[in-house]
C-alpha cells in the first residue's frame, strides 16, 4: 500500500516538473460591458492585452508579446505592464482582431 507521504512527494514533483516544462506566457482578460470589450486583468510587462468579442456578449483576453522595438527605453504604456485603459487596449488590436468598446 502507498503511503500518504509518498503520495505527497510524487505530487510535488509533478508539479515541479509540469511547472518548469511550461513556457512563459502573458496572461490578461477582458469582459464585457455595454458597447464591447474592455481590459479587467491587464498583462504583464512585456505584453499587451487583445480584447476579443468572443460570444453572446462574452470578451477573452490574449496577451500579445510586445516586439523587441515595443521594449526600448523609454517603453510604451501598453507594453509597460498593468495598464487597462482605452489607449493600451487599442494598442493591441488591428485590423483583423480587437474590440475596445467597452470603455
């Protein structure tokens, strides 16, 4: 019979293991609200966040790597890190995906 310290350990591990193996990446969301999308968990430094109109009045969030021209001194807002305005959130969009009407 496995014991209940054996179990713990060999779920350490797994967690250890699935952490280092995944690689990094920007996390941000957006909702809702009357008109469209707006930012409700800005991106990290690094990134910036793409409001997308996802379905029935939904948004999602996808944190877009800001290019190396982004991350020159001095560094744009919307690459900075934690910004939820109107301006950031226009950053990120482009012809093809975005929606920013929320604010």
């Amino acid at each position: 019979m496995i014991s209940i310290r054996t179990v713990l350990v060999l779920t350490i591990v797994g967690v250890i293991i699935t952490k280092s193996s995944v690689p990094e990446r920007g996390v941000c969301d957006c909702e809702y609200t009357s008109g469209g999308c707006h930012i409700v968990e800005p991106a990290a430094r690094g990134y910036m966040c793409r409001c997308v109109y996802w379905f029935l009045w939904t948004c999602r969030g996808d944190a877009i790597r800001c290019s190396d021209e982004d991350m020159e001194h001095p560094v744009p807002r919307h690459c900075s890190g934690g910004c939820e305005t109107e301006e950031c959130c226009r950053a990120a969009t482009n012809e093809k995906a975005g929606d920013c009407g929320g604010y």
